[in-house]
C-alpha cells in the first residue's frame, strides 16, 4: 500500500471515528436546550412558523438556518443536533484543507487532525443548540478561501464576513485580520529586499477594504429592516451594550456573566429603559459601561484578564450545558467533567503558551526585519480577534470554541521551542 493511500485511509478513519462518537453522545446524552441554546430553538420556531426573525436584541443568523431546516422537517431540536454533526465532519475536513496550506511535517499534521477531530469539545458541542459549531465552520471556510488561489477570492471573504456576522457580531473585525496579515505578507517582501512600503500598505488596505465594504452591502437589508424596528441605525444586533455593562463595573469581581439589576445604581429597572427601543437600550449600557472603564482603568484591566482566564485556562465548565435534561447520574456527569478536565487543560495551558512564545517570535522578527510564516501569522491574528473581543466584553469556557484549532495547532509547536528551531520560514 502506498504512503498516500495510507495517509487518506488514517484520515477517513479518524474521521469517522469522530462521527461515531458524536453520533453515540447524542443518542446518549439526551441534552434539552437552556438559557441562550432554548432562545435560538424558539426563535428557530417562529421563524418556521412564518414568525417574526428576532427582535434585534441578539443575532439570530444560526437561528434563521435552524428555523428553515424546522420548517422542513419539523420542530424538534434534533434536527438541530443532527445539523451540527454534520457541520462537525464539514469541520474536520475543512481543517485538513488548512493544515496543506502549513509547512508541518505529515506527522504532526496528522497529530494535529487527530487531536481536533476527537477533542472532547467537538464531540460533545454537538447536543448543544449552540452557534458556536456553524460559526466556526464559516471561520474555517473563511480561511479555506484565503489561502486559495481562487479570483475573487475578497469578493467572497466579504460574503462569508457578512454570514459570520449575522451569527457573531464582532466577526466584521476579520476584515483586520486580511489587513494585518497582508501588510506582514509585505514584510515578507520587504525582508527579501522586494516591496515598497506605501504599495505594501496600499494593497492590503484596499483587500481589506473590499472585504468590509462587500460585507457591509451584504448586511444592508438587515440593517434596513432593524432601522425600520428600532427608528433609527440598528447594529446587526443590540446585546453588545449589556454585555458590555454587566462585565464592566464595580460589582463584577469575576470576570463573567452577572444580572443587570445587580449593578449599582443599574438602569434596567427605571421605566426609561424599560419603555426605550433595543437600540436606545444598546447605547444607554454602553455609553455607562465606557465611562466606567475610563473612570477604573485598573479594574477593568483586571476584569479583562479574569475574562481570559475562564475562557481559556481550559477547565471546561461548557461540558455541564450538555448535561441540563439528561438522565445521566450525579456520578457519571463528574467522571465525564473530569475526563474532559484531563484531556482539556494540559492541550490549552500548553498551546496557549505556545501562542504568546510564537508572538513574541513574530514581534522580534518583525523588528529585526526578518521573515515570519505568513501562515502562523494569520492564526495568531485571528487568535487575538477572539482573545481582544473577550478581554472587552465577556469571558467563559464556551467561548474558547472556535479558537480550538488554533490552540492545537499551536500546541504541536512546542518541541520546537524548546529545541530552539525556529519558525517556518
């Protein structure tokens, strides 16, 4: 048998074995959504039922597709679960498609597949009405078309900006990460004594101009339609003021989610929030949320970091959302806990420590004018979209989830930092 057909037999198997495990956690696991997960499920009902699509609070793009595929095989949250198996298997590969943009050898490459495809979280997210799972598959997509050779290629990347935003909000950022990524591509050039500096900065401006602008003409009927709701300009959503107010104030010690009316002298209760529109609401918290984070630079700060740290020390905590409803026993569902713990912790502590190492690398090479793997650069940019935005806003386990490839792909660099090689080049 040939070295080839041996290395697509591994990675069909591995694949499969993931589509087994999802499949038998879901049949297992009976999960029963709770908090934001029954939000999306009866926000996807109305939408099948002819319904109003949301009401501009939050986003609702997973709710939407989840609302289409109710209204053709009913309303059950089981087409939901058996959507994101198949997103998950659509994630895999995609996967395996960036990792031959890498410059890893086989081997890790393979280590790398392997440890995602059977990483507890991407079986076990599969109960979960979350959005997590199709928005990652629109991230890995993204990136798939990034590192293609294809034309138009951001002319599409804006289209996918547009899709990722409806699902997350802060997703229009990625327009900085093709900015970023393309000016260190220029770099690159710069190093080999080829580019100009005012041409380096002018192409990946205009990339990433196009980028926003297609993204922003994909998302103007939406925002028409919540200008239309709210009287006046409306976000694709308006949570981000809330979320904003409740992880930034002097109640807060944790770094996580807490009510609104907890906040000393809150709003929220007074009949001129209650009574205003989701946009006033939206800009009433956050203008609060803002002085406040001028007034406490050092809290907030400190807030910050605490966020960081329960989105990715890597306890997991995420894995009890998947438990709500089930008919596992107290003792099961803490053997689970602890198996997820074991394998979780050491991959994220580790792969995390390789990203900041790897940054560092990056930033001297910068400076000493030197090459940096386009590749690892563009990871590590799109890491610190996620990490910046959980710093500002809000920070839990679940949120990690779209980074996990990222981490593992990072976390198979170690043995090259303490080998002292240096970064592909």
């Amino acid at each position: 048998m040939s070295v080839m057909r041996m290395g697509k037999r591994f990675y069909a198997v591995v694949l499969a074995l993931s589509l087994l495990f999802s499949v038998i956690w879901v049949l297992a696991v009976d999960t029963v959504p709770m908090s934001d997960f029954k939000y999306y499920h009866e926000v996807a009902e109305q939408v099948a039922s002819g319904g109003q699509w949301g009401d501009t609070y939050t986003t609702v793009g997973y709710s939407i597709v989840l609302g289409f595929l109710y209204k053709l095989f009913g309303a059950h949250w089981y087409v939901g679960k058996i959507l994101n198996i198949i997103l998950t298997v659509i994630n895999i590969l995609l996967l395996l498609r960036i990792l031959e943009h890498s410059r890893l050898r086989e081997g890790v490459r393979k280590a790398v597949f392997i440890v995602y495809a059977l990483f507890p979280a991407v079986i076990y997210y599969n109960s979960l009405l979350a959005t997590e799972i199709m928005f990652t598959t629109v991230m890995l997509l993204s990136t798939v078309v990034y590192f293609s050779t294809i034309r138009y290629k951001y002319l599409l990347l804006g289209i996918l900006t547009a899709v990722n935003t409806m699902i997350k909000p802060f997703f229009i950022l990625y327009f900085l990460v093709i900015f970023l990524t393309e000016f260190l591509a220029y770099r690159n050039e710069k190093a080999s004594g080829r580019g100009d500096f005012l041409r380096g900065l002018t192409r990946a401006g205009l990339r990433a101009a196009v980028v926003l602008a297609v993204a922003m003409l994909v998302l103007s009927p939406w925002l028409y339609r919540n200008y239309r709701l709210n009287g006046e300009f409306s976000w694709v959503s308006n949570n981000g003021g809330i979320v904003l107010y409740i992880n930034n104030n002097s109640q807060n010690t944790h770094g996580g989610w807490m009510p609104a009316e907890q906040v000393e002298n809150s709003p929220v209760t007074t009949p001129e929030y209650m009574n205003a529109t989701w946009t006033q609401k939206n800009k009433m918290l956050s203008q609060l949320a803002k002085e406040w984070i001028v007034a406490h630079p050092r809290e907030f700060i400190n807030l910050g970091l605490k966020r960081l740290a329960l989105t990715f020390k890597g306890e997991g905590d995420d894995i009890y959302f998947t438990f709500n409803g089930s008919s596992l026993s107290p003792e099961r569902r803490t053997f689970i806990y602890r198996l997820n713990e074991m394998v979780r912790i050491p991959i994220f502590l580790l792969g995390i420590f390789s990203i900041l190492v790897h940054s560092l690398l990056v930033v001297y090479r910068l400076l000493k004018q030197q090459k940096t793997s386009s590749f690892e650069s563009y990871l590590l940019i799109l890491f610190y979209m996620f990490a910046g935005t959980y710093f500002l806003t809000e920070g839990q386990s679940r949120y990690a989830f779209p980074t996990l490839w990222i981490i593992i792909y990072f976390l198979w660099q170690v043995p090259k930092l303490f080998k002292g090689i240096r970064m592909p080049q």
